[in-house]
C-alpha cells in the first residue's frame, strides 16, 4: 500500500508537512496569507508549501497522500478528461509541481478510498505509521476528503501521546470564497484570491481542554503551566494588550504549578496565601481579550478555586478537601489534622507556626479525646505544665472538636506509616470515611465561630 514512501532515518525533531490530495480538477487561483501569496496554482499545498516549509532541510520531509484515484488525476501529470470529447487535459500534475524547488525529499504515500471501517483503520495506521518520534508536523485539511480530516486530528493526538509528535499548523485554503469551480474559472485570473486559514487555534483548544480537564479532574496543573509559557498567541485574540494577557496567563500557569505543589507536599502554611494570589490572577485574566472558545476554559479554572474564601481555617478544609476530590487523599488527611491544631491555638492566640506550640495542643487534645473514650491518663490534670492545661480547658468546652480529633488522628497515622499500625484499615476505607470527617470539621468549625 505504501509504494512511494520511503523512511528517512537519523535525525530526532524532524519537521513534517503531510496534506491529502483530492480527485477534482482544481482551478488555478492565487492563494494568499499574511503577506504572503501564489499566484496561479492549482494545488493549495504548493502554497502552503511554499510559505511553511521553505527552510527546510534534508532530514525534513513532506507526505502527500493519495488514493489510486488521486494519484492518478492529480500527482501524475495530464491525469484528467475532456467531459465531451474525452481527451486529456494538459495538467501539471502536484509531483511536477513541487520537483525541483525544495530541500528535502516530497514523498507520495498511497492510503485506500476509505470506503470501508476496515481501509479506515489502515489509513489510521498508514498515517501514524509514517510519524517518527518526535516529529514536528504542518497539516493542511484542505483537499481531504470525508471523514479524513477528523481521523488526521485523532491520529495526530494519538501520536502526541505515543511518538511526542508536535502539531505546529493547521491549514485551511477556502477556494469556496470564489464559489463553486464553475463560477470560479469564468473569474479572470487576477481575481480569483483564495484566503488561507491557520486552524491551529483549534489544536490549542483541544490541549488546553485536555490540560484544564487534567486539573479540575486530576488535581495536575503541569500541563497547564506548560502550554501557558508557550504558543499562547494561538488563543488570544487580536488586541493591543496581547503581551499583558499572555503574561497573565503564564503567571496563572505557574502559579497552578505551585499551588499543586503546595498541595501534593502538604504547604498548609503556603496554601492560603498561593490560593489568594491565584484567584486574583484569574480575576485579572476575566477580562483578558481571549477568543471565545476559551472563555469558557479560564471560566473553570476560576470555578474550581471558588471554595478559597480567605480565611486561613476555611481555606485549609477546603484545601483538604481538593485533596479528598482529586484522590490526594493523605494529603487530605494531613492537612486535616493541622486545621484541628491551627484552630486550637488561635483560641490562646498563640503562634499558629510555632512547632513546639503545636505540639502541645497536639498532645492536650489527645489526652482529650482518650479521657472521652474512658482511657486513664499517666498523669492527673494537676500533673500538667500550665499551656497544656490552657488547651484542656478549650478541648473540654468543645467535645464535638474532641470527638473529630480521634478518628481523623488515627487516619492520618495509618496513611502515614504505611499500614505498619495495629489494626490497620483497608486501602478503600480511607476515602470513605474521610469526607465524614470533613464535613464534620467545617460544621464543628463554624459552630464554634458562632458562639465565639
């Protein structure tokens, strides 16, 4: 099937143009773009050619694709009819058309009609097939035909994931400005302009749905912070604060970056502060000059840090609760767990960051929680140095914080040392009975605020 297709070996990184080539007997027309035309062509991908690829080296290629028919008509030369008398038409075929004036080698790669699921899924593994890892590639839709342009898009996805293939552009030559071919070649010459359309931008919208869809779900913003240092002027629109909205929206990147970081390491203390500047960031990206499809995407990530109220307490249930909801789940717990302390302290106005601080209300609402459970303290009250006592007093007028305190102290102990703990639970249980605690943290928390 792939008679004319010939690997080149060596060079990582290669650049690629690849272009379907149609059945129908193209009218000359100029194609244009950005300052750029050709005049009196047939075939778009000579211009596309031209414009994209004329820098190319020998380790470079470009594919053409053909079915028999195509090949026939339209890569040979004379390949089409007189309708009335049958004779040949004098026709430069795209081969002739493109010998001669580039660097690197123009391969033709034959693919069937696509009739059928099974000459489909050959077409998927023809094209995949002739990406290399690595590959940077330049794609123009213009003449494929049926469903070959979806397929090239799914295939080049697939291949991102599989080969790190980068797809750089998408191409689009809209001969259909001229109307159809009959209108189009009673035009003369001089006015037959046809526009080339850079589609990329929807390559960028399927990325940053893919990397938007990865945080919201997956709590992973690498993806996010990766498109957002490059290629941005793919989504933004045309205005003058083009440099000032890319910035914002490369400041966001990595702020997402850190704000993951802060959570999958556990930053407590880092949170609050990361999660404020994110949601201004996001605010002052609202009325960035986006196109429009990615409104809608910026939207989300504003939505999923919507809980961030700023307030330290607050923000750390919601915090353990972002772990809870992206699977994060000993995170959750351990952040949790300094909520409890952080909201002990605050009663004796101590030092939230002081360690040895937090170690006292730590053991002061143990001690709690076993003399709840009817465990006999070592030592009596009286025993106790006078800051532990201040935290006994707070831990026995709230029994509800107590009672939170136990199981979520156990939780997180389990997670933490690995199952290596008596009675250790179940992978699953963790996940369940961690929203319980939660839920009944934030009610505990706010009730308390209420009656001071």
């Amino acid at each position: 099937m792939q008679q004319g297709f010939q690997e080149i070996q060596g060079v990582n990184m290669a650049r690629v143009f690849i272009s379907f080539l149609g059945t129908n007997d193209y009218v000359p027309c100029t194609y244009y773009r950005e300052g750029f035309q050709s005049e009196n062509v047939r075939f778009v991908q000579e211009a596309t050619i031209r414009f994209s690829c004329s820098d190319w080296r020998s380790e470079d290629r470009i594919l053409i694709f053909t079915t028999k028919d195509a090949y026939e008509k339209n890569w040979l030369d004379n390949g089409h009819q007189d309708h009335k008398t049958r004779e040949s038409l004098s026709r430069t075929g795209l081969r002739g058309r493109l010998s001669g004036f580039m660097s690197c080698p123009v391969k033709r790669v034959d693919i069937p009609d696509g009739k059928s699921k099974a000459e489909i899924w050959q077409i998927f593994n023809i094209v995949f097939g002739s990406l290399k890892k690595d590959d940077e590639v330049i794609f123009d839709i213009t003449h494929a035909f049926r469903s070959i342009p979806m397929l090239a898009i799914v295939i080049l996805n697939y291949a991102k994931v599989l080969k790190n293939v980068m797809l750089k552009a998408i191409y689009y030559g809209a001969f259909e400005v001229l109307g159809n071919p009959f209108e189009a070649i009673n035009l003369p010459i001089e006015k037959r302009k046809a526009p080339i359309h850079d589609l990329t931008a929807f390559n960028y919208l399927l990325d940053w749905t893919i990397a938007v869809d990865r945080f919201v779900e997956a709590g992973d913003a690498s993806l996010i912070n990766t498109l957002a240092r490059g290629g941005l002027k793919q989504i933004l629109a045309e205005s003058k604060g083009k440099d000032r909205n890319a910035a914002a929206i490369r400041d966001i990147g990595q702020t997402l970056g850190s704000y993951c970081q802060a959570m999958t390491t556990c930053r407590a203390v880092e949170i609050h502060t990361i999660a404020e500047k994110l949601k201004s960031q996001m605010k002052q990206c609202e009325n960035a000059d986006l196109l429009p499809p990615f409104q809608p995407l910026f939207a989300l990530l504003g939505e999923n840090m919507a809980s961030f109220k700023g307030d330290g307490l607050s923000d750390g249930i919601a915090a353990a609760n972002w772990c809870l909801e992206h699977n994060l789940i000993q995170q959750g717990a351990t952040i949790l767990r300094e909520v409890v302390i952080t909201y002990l302290i605050s009663f004796v106005k101590g030092d939230v960051k002081d360690s040895k601080e937090r170690d006292v209300a730590a053991f002061a609402i143990n001690i709690a929680f076993n003399d709840m459970i009817c465990r006999e303290s070592e030592k009596s009250e009286d025993d106790f140095p006078e800051t532990t006592e201040a935290y006994l007093r707070i831990c026995h007028r709230k029994p509800g914080l107590v009672k939170i305190w136990g199981p979520l102290a156990q939780l997180r102990n389990d997670l933490n040392h690995a199952g290596y703990v008596n009675h250790p639970k179940s992978s699953a249980a963790f996940a369940k009975q961690l929203p319980g605690l939660i839920h009944s943290l934030q009610d505990e928390i706010g009730h308390l605020n209420s009656i001071g």
